[in-house]
C-alpha cells in the first residue's frame, strides 16, 4: 500500500513522524515527507495510528 | 508578537475575561452587584467585553497602516492577500480578536490548571523535580487533564452513522474535550494522572480543520513556564482551595493560592 502526505495541508506537527518515523519525516521546511514507496504490511498499524493523529487529517493511503 | 504596548496588556486581561468569562459574576464588572449571575449579565458583559476589544483594535489597526511595522502581526495581517483581495476591517478585527483572546485564555488555564493537578500529586510532581527531561511528556498530560477548552461545537454536513447513532446533516454536534480525553477505550486508566503516560493521544487542541493554530506555541510557552517556575520555587504548592472559573467553555482557574520560599 502507498500512503500520502497532502502538502498544502501540512502544517508541520509531527504527529505522523511520531507514529511512525519509519515512513514519514518532518524537515526543516516544517513539512511531512514520505520516506518509503511501498508501506510494508508490518508498518501499516503505525502509519493507520499516523493517518488518525494528523492534526490537519492530511494524510491517507492512496487507492 | 502583535506589538502590543505592555501598559495594555491588563486591558486585554481584563477584556479577555469579560468575553470568556462572561458568565462569572466576578468579571460582570458593569452590571450592578444585584442584577449579576444571570444570563443578562453574562451576555452584556461579553458584549461589553466584544465591543471594547474590537474598538481598541480598531485604533492599533489605524496606527499600523499610517505607519507599517516590521515583523509586527498586524501589520502583515494588513499586507496580506487571499487571491489578490485584502482582508476586510471585519476580518482584521476578528483575527485580532481570536489572536489575543484563544491565545492567552487556554494557555495561562493550562498553566494554572497544569500546577493544581501537579500539586494535588506530589509524587508525580516529585518525579518531574527530579527529572526534567520528562517536562514534554508532562505537558501532554496537563493538556490531557485540564483540556482547557471544554468544548467546540459543529454542524453536521452529511448524514452519517456513528457507532449506531445517525446523525442529520444540519444537526448540530458538541464536542466535550474533557470526556473525549477521558475515554477509556483511548487511554488506559483514564482517570488517573501520569505525566510519563504513553501514548497520550490527546485531543485538546482539537483535529482537523481548526486544529489550533497555536499549539506548538502553547506548549513551548507552558515549557518555558514550568522549568522557570520549578526552576526558581521548587518548594511550590497549593495554599489553599483554587477558585474556578464559572463557564461551560473554558476550563478556567481564577484564582490559585500557592506557597513557596521566595528566591534569595
């Protein structure tokens, strides 16, 4: 599964890298970035947790 | 931040808590001492306090266009553009407004509230004292607890199904911090506080859309707060019963009564 950050959206919280720092890492422009193509299954608990915690709801697995 | 001359600051106190505070006989300050405690009173105080506030921007809003500041908030509130349009006086006011009110109400209530639940648990306090370094997970925890906004409310968009509940579109929804941060299904042993408890998915900055535009600054002025605080009175605690502010909006503490040996 693909997972998604919607970049106008983002506002920098960090929650996502929080939940799962495997998949998603805040830089230093205060924005969220997918670190990997496909999210191993073993993962896909943390990045539902990240999903749920996003404070703008700025993420979702793509379909 | 908004540049605001530091002789103003107890107006905006004042007036902060005549809008937020409305409903407290203790801010009806221009109602007469018979006639407060009523729904009238809170109403023309909030008024009062509305009217007062958006006047006294009104005139920071003259000065700033005759003469523009640099990085001053309401001066780039007044240069800023939304698809080639300015924002209108309504809005600026209203920004204005929101900023000094949602900005210094939930913060100063966490830090209030954040001292009374830490001093009515000493060992928790005592294992703050000791290790610093749990000061961020503290927070979150103090945030959890206090939830210094106690409610926001919607209107409902669409129809849908919650958990066997159907809700209408046009319905209209409040939602309750303190209960949503208290569910059991969400947090282990809701009921108790503990400043190292993990994870601590809290909503008292809301979600979504109007997720609050200040948190991060929330929490490094509540950091800042404590470790000056602890820092200089570690021997802090409470003196006496807290007064609480009378309001279903805002988890308030007017008035902490607290002991401690004075620096030297």
């Amino acid at each position: 599964m693909k997972v998604k950050v919607n970049t106008d959206m983002c506002e920098g919280h960090a929650k996502c890298q929080g939940a799962a720092p495997e998949v998603f890492r805040v830089g230093d422009d205060d924005v969220s970035v997918v670190l990997v193509e496909e999210v191993s299954k073993d993962l896909e608990e943390k990045v539902n947790r990240a999903i749920r915690l996003c404070p703008r709801q700025a993420i979702a697995w793509v379909k | 931040m908004m540049g605001l001359e530091q002789k103003d600051w107890p107006l905006m106190f004042e007036l902060t808590n005549k809008v937020l505070g409305s409903g407290d006989p203790e801010y009806q300050t221009d109602i007469p001492e018979a006639e407060r405690g009523t729904g009238a009173a809170a109403r023309l105080t909030a008024m009062t306090g509305f009217a007062t506030m958006f006047a006294y921007f009104r005139e920071r809003l003259e000065e700033r266009r005759a003469n523009p500041r640099e990085n001053d908030l309401i001066t780039l509130l007044l240069e800023s553009e939304i698809d080639g349009e300015k924002l209108s006086e309504g809005d600026l006011l209203a920004f204005c407004f929101l900023l000094i009110v949602a900005g210094n109400e939930t913060t100063r209530n966490a830090i209030s509230g954040g001292l009374q639940v830490l001093c009515e648990h000493p060992e928790e306090k005592a294992k703050l004292l000791k290790d610093m370094s749990l000061l961020d997970s503290a927070i979150e925890e103090i945030l959890r607890w206090v939830s210094p906004v106690h409610h926001m409310a919607r209107t409902v968009t669409a129809d849908v199904e919650i958990r066997g509940k159907t809700l209408k579109a046009g319905d209209r929804l409040i939602m309750w911090y303190p209960s949503v941060n208290r569910d059991e299904e969400m947090f282990v042993d809701p009921y108790r506080f503990d400043i190292t408890r993990t994870p601590n998915d809290h909503l008292a900055f809301g979600i979504g859309e109007h997720f609050c535009l200040g948190s991060g600054f929330a929490k490094k002025e509540l950091k800042v707060m404590f470790q000056e605080l602890f820092r200089r009175f570690p021997d802090i605690d409470l003196a006496g019963p807290p007064e609480r502010l009378r309001s279903n909006f805002i988890n308030g503490v007017k008035h902490l009564p607290v002991k401690f040996t004075p620096e030297r």
